[in-house]
C-alpha cells in the first residue's frame, strides 16, 4: 500500500472544491431564489459561513486525531466507543453512498441529453471509471481532481466574468421583500451546495505538515468555493428574470447563458455540470473508501473493507457495488434530502462532541458553540420547510436502519467500534 504522503494543501483543497461545486450550484440557484427571490446571494453567504465554522472545527479535530476515517473517527472521540457512534457511524457512510448515487444519475441525465444511449449507463459507467482510479491510488485522484477542477472553474469563472459584464442592474433588485425568514430558508438550501468540504479532513494521513496543510487547504477551499457561488448567483440574476430562474430551476445556469453566448453557452454550462457531477464523484468515492477502511479497522464493519486492492481498499468495491442497485432502481429525488440533511445532522453532533475535547484539540469553544447553532438552525429551516411531507418520517427511518444494521454488525463481528488515535493523558 502506498505510503507516501500525497496530499499538498493544493491537492486537499482542490479535492474539497471539487467535492462542493459539484451538480449542487447547478440546481440550487433555481430552487433558493424561489424562496429567497433576488436576495439568494446573502443565503449563499448565510451558507458560506455556517461551512467554515463547521471546517474550522473539523480542522481542529483532523489535526489532532489524524484518520482516514474524517467525521467517523470524531465521533468515536466525542462520544466514545459505544452503539451511539457505531450508528451515527453507518449512517453516515451510507448518506454518502447516497449521495454517489444521486450525483451519478444527475451525470447520466446531462449526458444522455447530448449523446446517444442510456442516461444509466452513463451514471454506471463514470461510477465504474472513477472506482478504478481510486484503486490506482491516491496520486491519481489528486491529479484527476485538480484537472477536472481547473477546468469547470474556469468555465465558470469565464461565464461569470462575461454575464456580470453584460447583467442588467435592474433585474438585481429585488421584486419582493424578501425579509430575515426567506433569506433563512434559503440558506439551509444554500449549505446543502457547500457540502463536501470535509472531504478534505480525509486525507490528513496523506497530507504532509497537517498542522499547518489542514487549515490552509479548507480554509481556502470554502473561501474560494463561497466567492464563486455569490457571484455565480449574481450573473444569473443579473441575466435572467427571477420567474425564469425560478421556472428553469434544474438548469437555471445553464439557462443563464442563453441569452449573453446562445445555444451553444447552454450546452456548454450543461457539460460543465457533467464535469462538476464528474469530479464530485471522484472526491466522495475517495472519502467512502477512506471512511469503509476505517470503520473495518475500528471493528464496525466486515474486515473485507480493510483489504489492500492495488493503492485502494477492497472496501471500495463493495461501496461501489451498493451503489449501484441505487443507480438502477432507486428514486433519489426525495432519499437524497434525507442524505443532504443527515451529513448536516451528523456534522452537528460531530462539533456538539468536539465541545468536550477542545482542551484536547486546543480549538476555541465559542467557535465550536457557533458551529452547533448553525448547524442546529440550518437543520430545524430545512424540517420546518417540509413539515408537511413524509421527509421527517424518511430521517427518521435513516436512523432506525442504521441502528438495526449497528445491532446486526455487532452481533456478527462482536466487536466494538474503536478509536484509531488515542486521547492524551
């Protein structure tokens, strides 16, 4: 198994960035503006904000207890060796499987409109061909994300430059009042774009010089991520009419394009979110491996996971192949809401956790206090906005599957999840 250490702040910030500015902006414009009208940018900033107090505390935690494992590993910290982390460990890595699934398909979907065959297929075959470059390891998941990165951001960043240049100043004042309420709400639709960016604390075994490589690399990549998105929000704004926006919803950048380059801007901002799709894809599967190994090695998952396939982890494999009946015949659309709110759930009892350990990671308590709040606001918008539909009921069947799968683990395996790095005395 390679050993060395692969991962500058460079690379770890431009896995995080490709694992935020995945299909998420590409989408979520449409949505949030229906909420928070003309106004979406400040959401996108209210959301820019909650993610680098929850990177922050991440950071903290990843520099002092370095695993493979991110958030799994913080959780076994902050609340011990028991059935609790154990289940908020599944469920997290299941999210996450999830999560690969729907962003496949949103691939398949872009794809089969401009080529011919199988909108599954394609989600298939881009799952396939990043499983095996993160079996050729670690090097090769860098040099795959830094170049699909470099290249959807600057498309976007040229997009941007030219529809910020041609906007009309006065479809970017706002058509209603869109008081502190809707702004909220869009918000925690916003931090759902943000999401992936602690990605990054997965690879701080294969970082060099973590204490100072950690906080550089998320600190940078949420940074530059929340730039990008306040003024990708302003060009679309400033290009198309709030009802257009709100209508085009799916495809309301790409629908943004239309009128400064024609036709050919919106195919082209439609493979640019085949490659965002693309490369968040590469990110996750290298985080899914990363987080199996450590769960095997922590003894709540089957050892299989733990195994060395080529510069990967046979766990991979088996992620991968869950993954795939998702692609053939689940129904995404509301199972990856629940996911979206189960990482935001999940982050929320990671800081709660870390509050206990912060003479430990040497992190400031009112910080951590802040990231609890955001996270606990963001998550009581999102369950209020969908108070009437089954998704309490979804997050609450997420739990109880993933404590039956715990149960069944732990009467298999009879063994207890462990930590990895050991508490100071």
């Amino acid at each position: 198994m390679q050993t060395s250490k692969n991962f500058t702040a460079f690379d770890a910030a431009m896995l995080g960035i490709g694992s935020m500015v995945g299909a998420g902006i590409f989408i979520v414009i449409g949505q949030a503006g229906a909420i928070a009208g003309n106004l979406v940018w400040v959401s996108f900033f209210i959301g820019g904000i909650a993610a680098l107090l929850s990177g922050y505390s991440l950071v903290k935690l990843a520099i002092r207890y370095p695993s493979r494992g991110g958030l799994v590993e913080y959780l076994v910290q902050g609340y011990g060796e028991g059935i609790f982390s154990g289940m908020l460990g599944v469920l997290f890595y299941l999210s996450q499987l999830v999560a690969i699934a729907a962003v496949a398909k949103s691939f398949g979907a872009y794809a089969a409109s401009f080529l011919p065959g199988s909108a599954t297929l394609y989600a298939l075959g881009i799952v396939g061909f990043f499983t095996l470059v993160n079996l050729i390891g670690a090097a090769w998941v860098a040099r795959f994300e830094n170049a699909i990165v470099i290249i959807k951001v600057s498309v976007l960043l040229l997009f941007t430059a030219i529809a910020l240049y041609h906007a009309n100043p006065k479809l970017l004042t706002p058509s209603f009042q869109a008081g502190t309420p809707p702004l909220l709400y869009a918000a925690g639709l916003t931090f759902f774009a943000y999401q992936g960016f602690s990605v990054i604390t997965n690879t701080v075994e294969e970082m060099r010089n973590p204490a100072r490589t950690m906080p550089k690399a998320m600190t940078g990549a949420i940074v530059f991520v929340m730039a990008l998105y306040l003024l990708t929000s302003l060009a679309v704004l400033g290009n198309l009419p709030l009802q257009k926006v709100i209508s085009a919803k799916d495809y309301a950048l790409a629908e943004a394009a239309r009128p400064v380059f024609g036709m050919m801007g919106f195919k082209i901002m439609a493979v640019t979110a085949m490659l965002a799709t693309a490369s968040a894809i590469n990110a996750t599967l290298y985080a899914v491996a990363e987080i199996g190994y450590t769960l095997a090695k922590e003894g709540n998952l089957p050892k299989i996971y733990s195994y060395n396939v080529f510069q990967s982890f046979e766990g991979l494999l088996v992620s991968t192949l869950l993954v795939v009946p998702m692609i053939l015949f689940f129904n995404l659309t509301q199972i990856t809401t629940v996911a979206a709110l189960t990482v935001l759930l999940v982050q929320g009892l990671v800081h709660a956790g870390h509050w206990r350990l912060a003479d430990q990671t040497g992190a400031s308590r009112p910080l951590i206090a802040l990231a609890v709040a955001a996270m606990t606001l963001l998550i009581t918008l999102t369950l209020y906005q969908h108070r009437h539909d089954a998704l309490p009921l979804y997050l609450l069947g997420a739990f109880v599957l993933a404590w039956i799968t715990e149960l069944i683990l732990r009467r298999t395996l009879r063994t207890n999840i462990l930590r990895q790095s050991l508490p100071k005395r």
